[in-house]
C-alpha cells in the first residue's frame, strides 16, 4: 500500500483534467502534475535519501505542496510537515527530534534547521525535479507516512505517527462521510496546507479534483468571492473565525453562493449563532468535523444534511454537537478508570479505528499514555446522546485555540519566566468574538520588580511564534492554587471569562 498510487491513478485517468490552478489560471493538468511528483521522487533517491527517512515540509501554501508529499510517499519517505507560521526554532526543534535528512522551504522563512536545507526555486531544487522519474516505492500498510507534530500541556512538540493505512482510511472516509467527488469538484485550498486543509487534499487528488490556490496565499472573503465566479462545485475548509469573517464581510455580499458545494469547518468549537447565520446566509452547505494529529480529520462528523436539519429546527444541542462517528470508527466516552460512561454521561472522549496514530515519535511514555487499552485517548472531554451524537463540553488539557490554530500556554509560560521580573505567570485563553478564544497572561512580579509590556512581548516575538503572542495582560498579587500547590487555571478563566476585567494593552 502507498498513498502515491492516488495522484498516479488520477493522472493515468484524467490526464488532461485540471489539477492545479492559482485564481483562475492553470498551471498543471493531471498528467503534468503526476509527472513533477514522479521526477522529485526521482531527485531524492538521486540525493541520497532511502525509504523511511523524515523530510520536514516548512513551507507556505503553494501549488507544488501536494505534489511533493505524493513524492515523498513515491520515494518511501516520511512527510513532516511543519506550521509556517512557527518560529524557526521551532521548526528546527521538529526538525531535529525526527532526525529528519532533509527540509524542504519556501523562500523567505528564515528557517536554519541542523539538516539540509532545499528552498523552492533554488538550484537544488530545479535539480531535483530535474531528475528522471521513479517508480512506486512498495511500502507495507503500517509503514510510516507522515509524521504529525502536535503538543501537549508541557509545551514539548510530540510527533504523531501516521501510517499509509492511517491516511488512506482517512482519504476514503472523506468519500463515505463528507462528498462523493468527481473531477467536476474543486476544493480551495485557504487554510494551511501543512494542516487540514492539506489532508482533506489526499481524497480529492485521488478523484482528480481541482485544487484551487488564492492569488494572496491566504484567506479574504472579497477573493473567495471572486474564485467563486471562476470555478463551481467548490469545497473549502475554514475554522470558525473564518466562517465569522466571510459572513462579516461585505466585500463577500453577491458572491455566487450556488457555485458552493460544501464549507467544512473544524479546528475549533462552531457556536450555534454562527452555525445560524452561516446556514440563513449559504444554505445547506455547511459540514462540521472533529478530529486530531492522532486521528487526522476522522473522529466525528456532522453531515450537511443532519446540520441543517437542526438548524431548521432551532435545536441548538444537535447544532453544535460535532455528529456521529465516522464510518467504521468507534468512539466512546469513559470515566477516570476508562470505563464507559452511559448516554448523557460527561468523559474523556476516546477513539480507535484505522485512522488512529500508532504512537508518538520516540515517545513511548507518552504513547503508552495516549493508546492505553487499544483507545486513543483524546484528552477532551464531552458527552454522547442516545443516538450517538457527541457534544464536546470542555478540553481536559488547557489548550487555546485561536483562529483555528492550537495554542499551548506552558511554552508560552516558559517563556516569560525567562523575564527577570517574573515570579509567577499562568497563560489561559479568554473569550474572543472573531478568533473564539485569545490569549490572556496573567503575571505575579517578583518583590519589587516592574514590568513592562513591551519587554514581555519582545521576548514572546524572540522565542516563539508572532500568533501564540498573548493578547491581553494582566498582573496579580498572586495565583490562585490548590492544596498541592497547582495553579487553578479554571478558577482564572471563570474569572475573566466575560471580559470586564481584560486589559488588552498594558499591566495594571
């Protein structure tokens, strides 16, 4: 099993179908784009590379992004693709715990992994897409394929491992839960490809779809409005904020919404008003998913049908329940000794399937933890209806997400302990109308210490990403704690949680 034979059976079939345009012009039919993945698989087996080694993928969204994951797949590597938003330590920290040969980058990055570096455009890399195609690897089920980097409460990455039978599962799940899609489908790709939106991209090259790039690279409602105009049957991902913004937009207002197939949405709790209005203003276009690094995009879903039908309805539990268990996945709701909870009963959600990891990259603590007794363990907490439908209440790990990109507080904590004038600080996430939730710092000084914003912020930009940066300060005489001396971030959340007391510029 290896997932190149997709991208090679689409292009056998549908040579001269579009496969990948930027606005409205076509820069690779399906033949053309088979044929670029079929010679960089050639060009990294020429460089040296063997089956089974890791290359890092630090790069923006651009049209050769699923052409060189089917090439890695081809050469029987291992895809590591990396946020571009990350910082490039960041970057470098992946690149360096997964051991990888070699990262891949878009220009203008300043990425300095300790591997080898090949940045698109370069001599490199004309000469790797110079070289003479390769045939198709052979590669076993399990074999590893990507390789996702995820995080946890302590801050340090974790490499979720994905095996071809993992991604295939999850690409022909796609076709069984979401759309049955034919080359007359386009999917838009306006989110990062290194994460869903890329993912969501194996089920549609392997029905030779047509993968649309934006002029800008990113996301605007006013040129979603005009790709629109220029291609039909369009599917595309967005998080919740971008949902927010493309309703909010009036440069969006008259755009050819009959020219929609489907908006799926995920990475992030969809509330019922902007399930609402996205339905009053889209129709029955809207589509909500659950899932993870550690089980990609395939957890639960909300088919389109069933969402609007509960729109119509006003029934706002159904609304934002994030659906059914995919097909042939099991997920369950268990208590603190992993035994099953009853409907309506609150837990930790778990899962087990094909789509789920088999571990995380030389973690096997960590793996022992997450996969006890064949279940992944997700570390949400939630609730499963007598019907199966499943309603996430809370997250049993202190995660923010903003805009639909995972934010983890304990690296951000590390960082500004690193202050001289830092005692004490808890990072939490507060509510935020357009991104959902934001970042809040809330700073104990030491005795005698003052400080300042802005030297916080400078070191937040020297550490770590611009988008993890808190967004709101706050100082405190002092934190509140249990009995065994750890802070209680749910007491801080429910004391900021309506914003009165959120002070967005400066500490007070």
């Amino acid at each position: 099993m290896n997932l190149a034979r997709l991208l090679d059976a689409s292009a056998g079939a549908f040579p001269d179908r579009p496969a990948v345009s930027l606005g409205d012009r076509r820069l690779y039919d399906y033949a053309a784009y088979g044929a670029l993945a079929a010679r960089l698989a050639g060009g990294l087996a020429a460089a040296g590379l063997r089956p089974g080694d890791r290359v890092v993928l630090a790069m923006t969204n651009n049209p050769e992004y699923l052409a060189i994951l089917f090439a890695l797949w081809r050469a029987g590597l291992v895809a590591v693709p990396a946020n571009a938003k990350l910082h490039p330590r960041e970057i470098a920290f992946i690149a360096a715990d997964c051991d990888a040969k070699l990262c891949l980058a878009t220009p203008g990055l300043g990425v300095a992994p300790a591997t080898r570096l090949v940045e698109l455009g370069d001599a490199d890399w004309r000469r790797l897409i110079g070289a003479d195609a390769a045939p198709v690897c052979e590669r076993r089920p399990e074999d590893l394929a990507w390789i996702f980097y995820t995080s946890g409460t302590t801050g340090r990455p974790k490499g979720a491992m994905l095996s071809h039978r993992n991604l295939m599962t999850m690409a022909t799940l796609y076709l069984a839960d979401v759309d049955q899609l034919s080359p007359d489908d386009a999917h838009f790709h306006l989110a990062a490809q290194s994460h869903a939106t890329g993912l969501f991209g194996l089920s549609h090259i392997a029905k030779a779809t047509h993968q649309v790039l934006p002029l800008s690279g990113g996301f605007s409602p006013a040129e979603l409005g005009q790709l629109l105009r220029w291609h039909r049957n369009a599917t595309f991902f967005v998080p919740p904020t971008g949902l927010r913004r493309l309703l909010a937009d009036p440069a969006f207002a008259g755009a050819p919404i009959e020219n929609i197939r489907t908006v799926l949405l995920g990475a992030a709790p969809v509330y019922a008003a902007d399930l609402r209005a996205g339905h009053e203003a889209l129709g029955p276009r809207l589509w909500n998913g659950y899932g993870q690094g550690e089980s990609p995009c395939t957890i639960t879903a909300m088919p389109k049908a069933l969402l609007a039908a509960a729109v119509e309805a006003g029934d706002e539990a159904r609304m934002v329940s994030v659906g059914l268990a995919r097909t042939g996945i099991e997920v369950a709701v268990v208590d603190a000794e992993d035994r099953p909870l009853g409907p309506g009963e609150v837990g930790e959600v778990v899962v087990r399937g094909d789509t789920v990891m088999s571990g995380y990259w030389n973690l096997s603590q960590a793996s022992a933890d997450a996969l006890r007794g064949g279940w992944l363990h997700t570390g949400d907490l939630g609730a499963l209806d007598g019907g199966g439908f499943l309603t996430l209440l809370d997250r049993a790990k202190d995660l923010v997400i903003s805009g639909g990109s995972n934010i983890y507080p304990r690296e951000i904590e590390d960082v500004l302990l690193e202050h001289d004038g830092v005692a004490e600080v808890a990072v939490i996430g507060v509510p935020d109308p357009e991104w959902g939730e934001s970042v809040m710092a809330l700073i104990v000084p030491r005795e005698g210490a003052r400080v300042e914003t802005a030297e916080l912020e400078a070191l937040c930009l020297q550490r770590i990403a611009r988008f993890k940066r808190p967004k709101h300060w706050r100082i405190l005489a002092s934190l509140p704690k249990n009995s065994a001396g750890k802070v209680l971030k749910r007491e801080l959340r429910d004391r900021f949680a309506d914003g009165r007391q959120i002070c967005p510029t400066f500490l007070s």
